[in-house]
C-alpha cells in the first residue's frame, strides 16, 4: 500500500514538473547550471572508474584464457562488449545514483527542511518545475557522458593488454571489430536515457516530499541512493529483456 | 483585505486551530499574536495556502483561495510578499540575487534597473554592502533583513511577515518594524505580522488578534491591550518581567 502510494506521488510530481513553466530565459540558465553540475562535473571520477574497469576485464580475460585454440583477439572483443552492454551503461549509472542521486537529494531536502521551496511556491513559482525540470534537461545530456565513458573503458582495455603485452595491438583491433552490431550501442543508449531520467528524477522525489530537518536529509540522501539503485537495475533487467531478446 | 472565516487545521488528529475568524485590514500593519507553540504559523500558512485547511474559507478581497484555479493562485501569489521566520533565503544565491530574484521572475525590469532597486531596499533595511556575499556568510539577524528586503521589493499588495525580529537585536528590531509599517502606509499593503514580541505589539499592532487554544481569544488595537481586563491576555502581555514592573509602577501611581 505505502509503496502503492509512492508510485502515485511520484507520478504526480512528474506531472507537475511540466506544468506552469519558469520564465524561459531563468530555466535556461538553470538548465545551463544543472549541466555543469550533473553531467560535466561527474566526468572526472566516472572517466578514472571505467579506465581502471576497462583495464581489469581485458586483464580477467587475457588470464582465463589458457585454451590455445581461441585466439587473443578474444580480449577486444570481450572489452567492448561488456563496456558497452553494461559497464558503461549500468554500472556507470549506479555510481551516479550514489555520487549524483545523493547531492540531487540532499540539495532539494535542504531547501525543503530551510522553507525554501515553501518560499517559491508563495512567490507564485512551480518548485517542482523550477527545481526538477532543469535536472532532467540536464540528464537527457548524459549520454554524451556515456559515450566518452565508453571510449576511456575500451582504451583503459586496450592500455592493459597491449602494453602489458598480452595481445599484440593488431589482434586487440581485430577483436574490437569482430562482429559489431550496431544494435547493441542503440540498446546501450536506450538504457543510457531511461537511467539519466530515473538519476534526475527518483532523488528529486525523495527530497522534495521529505520531512523533518537535517538529520533527516541525510537518511532521505541514503533512501534515495538505495531506491535509485534498485530501480536502475529493474530497468536494466526489464529492457534487456524487452530489447535484446 | 484579508477574511478569515472559520478556519480550522489540524495534524493526525490533533485540531490546531479550532474556527478561526479574522480581518486584516489593508493599509494596516495586522498582528497575530500568541504563545510559541499556539498555532501561529499554521494559521499564517493556510492563509498562503501552503496547506490546505479542514474547513473554513480565506478571502482575499472577495476572491475566494478555496475556489481558485492553480494558475489564478500563482498569479495572486505573484502580488505577495512574505518573511519566513527562518528567512527562507535562497543558499545558492548571493544577497543581491535573492533580493533580486522577485524582479527576475515577474518584472521585465533590465539587470540595472533590478540592481538599482535592491541597492535602494538593501540601504532601507539598513544593510549595505552586504551584496556579493552567500547567506551562509552573514549572521541571522542580518539574513532575516535580506529576507524583508526581498520580501518587499517588488511592493507586494500582501505582506505577510513570521516573527520578523525574533534573533534581532532591540535597535533594529526597531528598525525592522518601523520599516514594514512605513512600507504597508506608502504602498497601502495588507500586512499580516506573527509576533511574540511586545514591544512590536505596542509599536505596530494597528490591529491585533490573539490566538490562544486554537481560537481567537481577544481582539483590538495596541492601544486597547493594555487597558483589557481579559485575563488571558493580560497573562500574556505581562508575563516579561519589564512589562511587569511598567504595570506595577503604574498601579503605584508612579
Ligand atoms: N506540518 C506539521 N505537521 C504536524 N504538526 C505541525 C505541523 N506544523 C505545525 N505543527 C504543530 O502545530 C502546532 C503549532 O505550531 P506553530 O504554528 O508553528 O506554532 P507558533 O505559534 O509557534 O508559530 C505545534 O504543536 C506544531 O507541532
Ligand atoms: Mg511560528
């Protein structure tokens, strides 16, 4: 029943996200500014995880493969693909839920438990699109994010194996062109803009409803990253199963 | 003007406010006045319609809240000015901007203009100089004098203020009050103040309201509470020791 109740919440503020829009020339600075903060700012760490992640699967798959009759082009092959399926797509998304989802949650409470929100609304003003709105705008951006994410992962691979000298650089490119289907990049940046709208929107619902005072903008900021976790990897399931099946 | 009729509120069960009628008069600085704790803020709060009220009606100049459409509330919420008793400051804007922001979002003031008068109130709420620097950077009091400056500077037609000058200093306590009442007079505003504060109630309380049990206990002006026999608020108004000592020397004749 409660979780019930959540679902109907959350489907309202989305509705009202859209409803009595900012001032266009506010909203695009705001827009501007969320850009800044959410994509930009996150490219730092996601660039330095993936480039070690990238690494660490070519590595894992140069030292399983002791059968000499599967060849070395093996280890581009299984770097691209699991970058591009998951790694960048998924797990990428998780550590933005935490990184993110919690300062999109927390910002939001704060300004909910000070009566900043309260004030916005008196002035006449939609908080929920002057608050949110930006934020999804800002996040239809993020596969850009994932797309540089996708080049260091691969380059991270490709740095381990071949200057660890596992697979000549000649074998390494023939595996990253071994059967590449365009599909699955189209499905990596579908899953890619359904996460970037549940990283904008599932902590902006946890601190806009949230109560209390700043003890409790911090559970709300942990709630949140749980929340946004598990529907990230419902999503992920859901359209796997929906798109490449 | 501002009626209140029958209004009532409570939270899980527990009535706030029990049918509330009250008139705030335009041109006139209105108190509400009250114990901590007595329901002040709900009140104010239902007025604003930041919460939705059990029962009653808020009416302002014959146009009835309950009844109005959302986009007919945000404009009439665009002719009101309010001073949360936590100011309520924007934290990721500088001073300027917060006081600014009104103008930004319904003038089509140019940058200057909008500038020129946020320095113009900035000075008025005796605070200059302070434009450049983040909330977090200035005292309590002084944030409170930002959220007046931006509560008045688009002169609104309704201005609602939650304890003004509680954490102020007496002198500008003062200021703050003289300033809310020169500004209602000039721009002939419905100003509706929350206080606990006596001496505001003697300076500014053109009309008052005292809220005790969810109800409205005594009514009248600054003038007339101090001659009332009614004993709830004679407990009240005399509970500071100064007032106290004022009534005592009074009785003595002195
Ligand atoms: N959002 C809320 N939910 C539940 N109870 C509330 C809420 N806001 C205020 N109250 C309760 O209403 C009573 C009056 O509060 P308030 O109006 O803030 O008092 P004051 O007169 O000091 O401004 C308090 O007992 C408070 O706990
Ligand atoms: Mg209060």
């Amino acid at each position: 029943m409660r979780f019930l109740r959540h679902i109907g919440t959350y489907m309202m503020m989305l509705l009202g996200v859209f409803k009595r829009p900012t001032k266009a020339i506010v909203l695009k600075e705001l827009i501007l500014k969320e850009i800044d903060d959410l994509v930009i700012g996150s490219i730092g760490i996601t660039a330095f995880i993936s480039l070690f992640m990238g690494a660490v699967v070519a590595l894992q798959t140069a030292l399983n493969l002791d059968n000499p009759l599967i060849p070395k082009s093996l280890i581009g092959f299984a770097t691209r693909q699991s970058i591009i399926l998951e790694f960048a797509p998924t797990f990428i998304s998780v550590i933005m839920a935490g990184k993110v989802g919690s300062y999109i949650t927390s910002s939001i409470g704060t300004m909910r438990v000070t009566e900043q929100i309260d004030a916005l609304e008196v002035m006449g003003i939609n908080p929920l699109n002057y608050l949110i709105f930006p934020k999804i705008v800002a996040l239809a951006f993020y596969p850009f994010l994932i797309a540089i994410i996708m080049f260091i992962g691969i380059f991270g691979g490709f740095l381990a194996s071949v200057y660890g000298n596992l697979v000549s650089l000649e074998e390494f490119v023939v595996g990253l062109q071994d059967t590449f289907i365009p599909w699955h990049v189209a499905y990596a940046f579908i899953k890619t803009i359904v996460f970037g709208f549940l990283l904008a929107t599932i902590p902006s619902y946890h601190g806009y409803y949230m109560k209390g005072g700043a003890l409790e903008v911090g559970k709300a900021s942990t709630t949140s990253f749980v929340w946004t976790c598990v529907s990230i990897i419902i999503a992920n399931y859901l359209l796997t199963q929906l798109l490449l099946t | 003007m501002i009626e209140v009729k029958g209004l009532k509120k409570g939270f899980n069960g527990e009535e706030i406010l029990k049918g509330i009628d009250a008139t705030f008069l335009k041109g006139k600085t209105n108190m509400i006045i009250g114990a901590s704790g007595s329901g002040k803020s709900v009140f104010l709060k239902n007025m604003l319609g930041l919460f939705e009220p059990d029962a009653g009606e808020i009416i302002y100049d014959g146009e009835r809240l309950g009844e109005m459409e959302i986009e007919r509330k945000s404009d009439l919420r665009k002719e009101m000015g309010m001073l949360f008793q936590h100011s309520a400051l924007f934290d990721s804007m500088t001073v300027e901007e917060n006081v600014m922001f009104p103008l930004r979002m319904f003038t089509k003031m140019k940058k200057n203009e909008r500038q020129e008068r946020a320095n113009e109130i900035l000075e008025r709420v005796n605070l200059p100089g302070l434009n450049k620097k983040m909330p977090s950077e200035i005292s309590g009091g002084q944030q409170k004098r930002v959220a007046l400056a931006r509560a008045v500077v688009n002169y609104p037609r309704y201005l609602f203020c939650d304890e003004p000058n509680s954490g102020l200093d007496p002198k500008t306590a003062t200021i703050i009050d003289n300033l809310i009442q020169e500004i209602t007079h000039e721009r002939d505003i419905t100003t509706v103040i929350i206080s606990h504060d006596m001496n505001s109630v003697m300076e500014i309380g053109e009309t008052i309201v005292f809220l005790k049990d969810g109800l409205i206990a005594w009514e009248g002006t600054n003038k007339e509470i101090f001659k009332t026999d009614n004993k709830a608020v004679t407990d009240f108004v005399y509970s500071s020791e100064l007032f106290k000592k004022v009534r005592i020397a009074q009785n003595e004749g002195l």
